[in-house]
C-alpha cells in the first residue's frame, strides 16, 4: 500500500496555483521594499522578468487545466523543479546565499517529501543541493546605496551553505519518515475500522435472520395448515393428493429452516454477554482445525485449595472488537506454532486476562518493542508473508475494548519436533469493572455451548 503514497498524496491543482502566488507576492515585496525603502541596488529588470515567468505560468495553468485536477507525480515534480530552478535563478540576481531568503529553498524540498515516492525526493533535494552549492560559490552581488557589495564574511557564507546543505538532506529524510509512517497508519486505521464494522454487520445481520424467521412464521403455517386440508379432501384424487403432501412437506422444511437460522440469529443479537471461555472459543474457532493442537486451560488465579470450589467464572460483555481481536491474535500463535498453542484464561478479583502461547520461533528480541505497530513483519518464518497488520488491528480494536497488551518470549521447551525453542507470549488484561457484566456463571466444561440466559443444570 506504501507504493501508491504519490498516488494517494495528490494535491489540487488550485492549491499549487494558490502557494505560487503567495511565494510571488512575497518575492515581488521583498524586491520593491529593497529598491524602494533601503535604496539596494540590484538588476530590477532580470528580477521582474523572473518573477513574471512564473506568474505567466501560474496564469497559464490557471486558465488551461481545471482548478479541481488533482496533479500527477510527474506533473507535481515538474512544478517543484520549475520552482527550484525560479527561485536559483532570483537568489543568483540578488546576492546569492548573502541572501538570506536563501533559506526558502527548503521549501520545494519539504513539499516533494511529502508529496513524492522515493525516486521524486531524491531528484528535488538533489537539485536543491545542487543550487545552494552553485549560488555560494558563483552570484551577483547586492550593492548598498553608496555602491559597496553586501557580502558576508567568507566563514559565515560556508557556515550558511553548510547549514542549508544538512537541512535540506534532514528534512527530505525526516519529513518523508513521518509522512510514511502517518500513510501507514492511516491506512492500517482504515482497516482496523473495516474489520469492526464487518464484525458488527455479522451480528447485525443475525438479527434480520431472526426477524424474518418471525415473521415468515405465521405464512408457512397457514401454508402447511391448507396443505394438510387439502390432502384430506383430496383423497379420492391420488396425484392432487400427492401434490398437495409435497407442498405440506416442503412447507414444514421452510418452517424447520427458518426456525434454525432464527435461532442462530437470536444467539448472535440477543447473546450481548457470555461467560469469558465461551467468548475465547468463539473467537478461536475457525483456527481450531488447521493442524495444530489449541489447549485451553481455564481457571481462577487466587490461590485456591485442592478441596476448594473453583471461583464463578466472570460474565463479559460479548463485543465485536474484543472477539475479533482474540482471533486475530490467536491465528498468529497458530500460524507460526509448531504444533501447539496454549490458552490460558485467568481472573482475579480486579482483572480478567487471557494467556496466548506457541511453541514456535518466537518474537525476535529485538522487535518486541515494536511489535503492533503497522506494516512491520513481527514474526520470521521463512516462506511466510505479513505486514504485522493483523497484530496491529488486533492491538487497536483490544485497547479500545478497555485492554493492555504485552509481547514476550516464553523459556526453553520443546518443540513438537524435539528441538529446543521458546515460543511467544501475548498477554491480554483487562480491568475486571471494565469487561465484566453484572451476573457470573459457573465454570464452563471444554465443550461449553454458547450461553442463552437460561439456567444449567
């Protein structure tokens, strides 16, 4: 997605018309202020011919192209050189880095930064360079009213340069670091946003299912009703009888299908809470079948007896955000484990959390820091292809959910096949007031069915 950043950062046409013509207005009052008000001499003529070539351009850009056109990479690259190569041209007139409007040379080289891929940012900090080195080694002089050349000192003009030469190379590389980063973060946000809004239409569709169960209910009975009418009636006419059992059977089949998508949609609207091991199945279930061997473990961490009676397991709230980032955390443990993946779940009397571990390579230690963030390849395997992107949506959306997240590395163990490897570690935590609902259940067996209101036995 980095690749298309000159696509993305386009800008309008009117607004590189509008930036000219405020750089021109500066320059025509700096040239007027400096002839009129201190008496400088300097070549007006060559100057007012300067700034008037590029408003002509501005004019002609202006009056050709559509204020709204959104300008290409080249196009915009085209205008910065033009700019660069304007603004060389008006310094070398008017004293060159004696100038101290030289230091607005950094401005064609910020904007290419954020505007331009790579090859463009090379190419305008380059020709920047280029002119700040020629005018302080070749220029015209600005004479003082009696006729005396305002220059700088030889030391000062070098420091100047030198000053320009590193701020022109640190601003194209910070500038283009932070732009980078904000489009990466942009668009992992975007689908981080995407992902909850797809999880919330899942549970949202549920509920029309539901509805339309419910209301398609009364039709097909009164369907099945007329059918089985109609078969007594039409006893004595077997082939009208035996289409009038199809339409009763296949009525009664609609009726049974119904009633179980109604089901399924009712579990999904009207199951906003469920106790902590269910909400984890549910988010590690499409994971459960893909060769490796997920174990739950699940239990109260207060220090509880052997006689004791194990702690009510908390009842939580069952949000989108939070399920879909334990699967997304979950398929990561299973996509780099060798062969099994631990879950642990866990609560005390202020927090809830969740444990997940693999058996696998692990993070690498110098990474775990980073870990989360977008478009950065958290874990290494060969042949296997990641931005991290999964981990930073799954980061997001638990945070939001009111969690704290920590990456480690487990010990030494063994692997499934026999060598010696310290998997990752994913701790999540909540605050047990933030994610609890009011009620708790029972601790759920490993085949725990999903949760709908009514007492167990």
């Amino acid at each position: 997605m980095l690749r298309d950043l000159g696509r993305r950062n386009r800008v309008r046409l009117k607004t590189q018309i509008l930036l000219r013509w405020i750089a021109l207005a500066g320059q025509t009052a700096a040239a007027l202020v400096a002839a009129l008000v201190y008496g400088l001499v300097f070549p007006i003529g060559p100057v007012a011919i300067t700034i008037g070539a590029a408003g002509i351009l501005n004019l002609l850009a202006g009056f050709l192209l559509p204020a709204t056109r959104r300008l290409s990479e080249g196009e915009s690259t085209a205008m910065l050189v033009f700019d660069i190569a304007q603004l060389s041209v008006l310094l070398w007139l008017t004293g060159g880095l004696d100038n101290p409007f030289a230091l607005l040379m950094l401005a064609p080289v910020t904007i290419s930064a954020t505007m331009l891929r790579l090859p463009g940012v090379l190419l305008i900090s380059g020709l920047a360079l280029a002119s700040v080195t020629a005018l302080w080694l070749w220029n015209r002089p600005v004479l003082s009213p009696q006729m005396v050349a305002l220059t700088l000192p030889e030391l000062l003009r070098f420091g100047f340069w030198l000053a320009l030469a590193i701020g022109i190379t640190f601003i194209a590389l910070y500038v283009r670091r932070v732009t980078l980063e904000m489009q990466a973060m942009g668009d992992a946000l975007a689908a981080t946003q995407l992902a909850l809004a797809r999880e919330q239409k899942l549970t949202d569709l549920g509920g029309v299912v539901a509805a339309a169960a419910h209301e398609m209910g009364t039709p097909l009975a009164t369907i099945t009703l007329t059918a089985s009418e109609l078969v007594d009636d039409l006893s004595d006419n077997p082939e009208l009888a035996e289409d009038a059992a199809l339409i009763r059977t296949q009525a009664m089949r609609c009726r049974d299908i119904l009633r179980s998508m109604g089901r399924a949609g009712k579990e999904d609207t009207h199951l906003r809470q469920a106790p902590l091991e269910a909400v984890v199945r549910e988010a590690a279930e499409p994971h459960l079948a893909r060769g490796r061997e997920v174990v739950f473990a699940v239990g109260a961490e207060a220090g509880n007896g052997a006689g004791e009676e194990l702690e009510a397991q908390p009842l939580i709230h069952r949000r989108p955000e939070i399920v879909h980032g334990l699967r997304n955390l979950i398929q990561n443990a299973v996509d780099f484990a060798e062969g099994r993946v631990e879950i642990d779940l866990s609560w005390t009397e202020s927090s809830i959390m969740v444990k997940i571990e693999d058996d696998g390579p692990g993070f690498p230690p110098g990474l775990i820091g980073r870990i989360g963030d977008p478009f950065m390849r958290s874990r290494r395997r060969p042949g296997y292809e990641g931005m991290g992107l999964g981990l930073f949506i799954a980061k997001t959306l638990l945070e939001r959910s009111g969690a704290r997240l920590s990456f480690a590395n487990g010990g030494e163990r063994l692997r499934a096949s026999g060598a010696a490897a310290g998997g990752a570690i994913v701790m999540v935590a909540w605050p047990r007031q933030t994610l609890e609902a009011a009620a708790t259940v029972r601790p759920a067996n490993p085949h725990f069915l999903p949760w709908d209101g009514a007492p167990r036995s």
